[in-house]
C-alpha cells in the first residue's frame, strides 16, 4: 500500500506540475506576476496583505483567496476595494489542505489579468502541502509567526525551502514569548541559508515598508528568479 | 480529473476506516485508551503533553509522535521518562501531512501496550486533513492556540467537530492581543454546540489542573463516547 501510494503521488505532482506551467504561460502572457502567500492557520496571511494590497505605489494587484470553507479573507481583502476571487478546496475539491495547479486554473478565467500587475494568491493555511503543490507562481512568499516556536523551520524544511521571501510576523509579541529570534534565524538558514527575510508586525507597522518593497520589486520582476 | 479526485478520497477513507478498526481492538485488548492529540503547527500541542504526561496520578501514558521530519517534539516527551515513539511521515509514507490508520498500524508493535493505560498520538500540526483520518484512538483533542484568531472554528470547521475537548491554549497573551475570546467562543460553539473546552496558558499554569483531570478521566473511560 505504501509503496502505490508513493507512486500516486509523484503522478499526481507530475500532472500538477503540467497544469502549473499552463497557468504560468497564461500570467506571463498577461504581464501578470504571481505570488504564491503561505503559511499556518493564523500566522497572519491575510492580514499581512491587508497591510500592503490597498497601498502598493504604482502596482494594480488582485487577490486569489484558498480556504477551505468560507470567504472570510476574501471579505477582509474586498473590504479593501481590492479586487479578490474565492476559491473553497471543501465542496468543489473534496476538502483539500492546499491549492493545486487545477483549482487555480478553474479561477483563471475570473481573475482580471487584464487590470492587474501583481496576482497574491493565499494558499490554504498548512506548512506541509501547499510546499509541494506549485500553482503556476513566480514566487512563494512564506508567513511565519514567532508565537509558533522556533524550531518550524527544522520541522518543515520543504515550506521553508520553497521560497524566496520569509516573513517573520508578529514580532511585537517577542517581550511576552519565550521565542529566541537569533536562534530561529540560525534554524532559517541551517535549512535555506542566504534566504531574504522580513521582521514584521502588523500593529507596530515594523517591517511593512520593506514587504512592500519587496512586492513592488517583485511586480517589477526585479526579485524573480530565471 | 476532480470526480476521480473525489472518488479516490473516498476509497482511501473506507480503507483507512478498516485499519483504523483494527487499531482500535488492538488498543482495548489491552485496556489501553487511545487519545489523538491535534491541532496547528506551534499551537502548543508538545507543551500542553509536557505539562501533565509526566505526573498523571495512577494513570500510565506513553506517548506516540507524528511529524513530517525529525523527533524534536519526542526528544522533549522522552526527557521526562515517558515512553515515546516516533513515526515520520517524510520519508516512510511520502511527505504526509497527517497521520493515518496504516501508519499507526506500522507503530503498533513499538508501542509498550501491555506496561500502559493511556496512549496520547501527537498528530501533524494541520487543520485540515488529521480529522478526516481516524486512526483508530477513542477520542479527540485539538489544541487551538489564541494567537490564530477568532474565525478559527468557521474556517475549519470539520477539525473542531471531530473533537470531544478543545484546549484553548496561550491565554497568558490575551492582554497583547486584539482576540475576543467571547467570539471564539460564540463561533467554536456555533460549529460544535456544547463541545468541552479547557482555556489553558503553560506559562501561568491556569487550566492545568481541569486539562490532567480530564486526561485521568478519559483513562478511566469516562469521558468516552460509545
């Protein structure tokens, strides 16, 4: 049994991967860079882009929102008059942990990449999945709170290998935490050393000038891997 | 492609529901109550198990970790002279981001069966796909920390159903934070109406006392569903 099930999964991963270039293709065609936001369940994604989507100098964005039930962010983001498509992984997609290539490509045909520069698309909360799923990005940006503990990187190493970007969030709580930021920054790098990361925190508003350079850069495809 | 999707989902449950049984009539051949421990990555889940397994009185717990990678949180579990044992879903089952049935089943013969009463199963932290594969324990709790957020229960839901206990975890940070525990309170009984909930902080140890009578309690099968 374990062995098939390895097996289905790289079928599965290869089909992705298929369908992701497809989606790819389709954002380049339309000038459109995607950003692929994950994270654990409350680790501040969406309130990361709440901070920045309204705001970007020169930068039209869109938003992408994957839950698996609801449209909670979605609201948060539309409240913004920023323009955002849902995606639920429950009814449609059997209650799926993670987007896929697949179900970002159902959405395509909703998303305004005509208006738009930046696509955000915010993965369903979860370290393990969304890492192994590619969606058709041009880069991952990962949230990772400090109330979490500093050990994730080393207890998730794939989420935290697969980007390009690592915001560090909440940094306000650090006085009230037993959180040693050196020692998780130590973690960082033992599993993706020299990668770019963010102190952040959304009530203080530290760290939000450079995540939103960062997108702007990343619009402008100057932050884009080949 | 999706109705495949669905389809093989559905196998895959039936089939895990089957070994799940079998776990299960192994565990109280031996008098053993079985405990599945769930909840986000970093919402505290090896904190709240080192704060009690180590002093239950009369009960004796042994521990089973389940984590894509590494046996940090085991190594925690083991400093107290508690039998653990490790399953990784890394490299054995392919990257899982839950544990199931067959993977309890690989552990079974590790597990010190005879020499305890209580078995506590450390999932993967995720909110999504650990309630939907039993794995053969007698009941269910999630660790949901207050740093998520309030929308938690709305968003996942069918994770805060599965459950007999939630442990309102790190309500020490309540006065740092904009949580209204009143609202997540409101929001956890609109999915799971008179569910048992502990509001717990391992730093002031409120909530510690109710969380090991409860463990004690579930040993003794008192708080066991049929």
């Amino acid at each position: 049994m374990h062995r098939t099930h390895v097996r289905v999964l790289e079928d599965v991963l290869d089909a992705n991967g298929t369908i992701a270039r497809a989606n790819r293709a389709d954002f380049d065609r339309e000038g459109v860079t995607v950003v692929n936001l994950m994270g654990s369940p409350g680790a501040g994604k969406t309130t990361v882009l709440e901070q920045v989507v309204g705001s970007l100098p020169g930068v039209r964005v869109g938003v992408l929102e994957g839950d698996v039930k609801g449209s909670f962010d979605a609201d948060r983001i539309a409240a913004l008059h920023v323009p955002v498509t849902q995606i639920n992984t429950d009814p449609s997609f059997g209650g799926e942990c993670h987007l896929d290539a697949n179900m970002v490509r159902s959405a395509v045909p909703m998303l305004p990449l005509a208006e738009i520069d930046l696509l955000v698309i915010e993965n369903v909360g979860n370290l393990v999945c969304p890492a192994e799923f590619q969606v058709g990005e041009h880069a991952r940006v990962m949230v990772s709170s400090v109330t979490e503990g500093e050990d994730k990187p080393l207890k998730y190493p794939l989420m935290f290998r697969a980007c390009e970007l690592v915001l560090v969030n909440k940094i306000d709580l650090l006085p009230h935490l037993d959180f040693d930021l050196d020692k998780f920054l130590y973690h960082l790098d033992a599993v993706q050393p020299g990668v770019t990361h963010i102190e952040l925190s959304a009530k203080t508003g530290e760290g939000l000038d450079a995540w939103q350079d960062w997108l702007v850069k990343a619009a402008m495809r100057e932050r884009i891997p080949a």
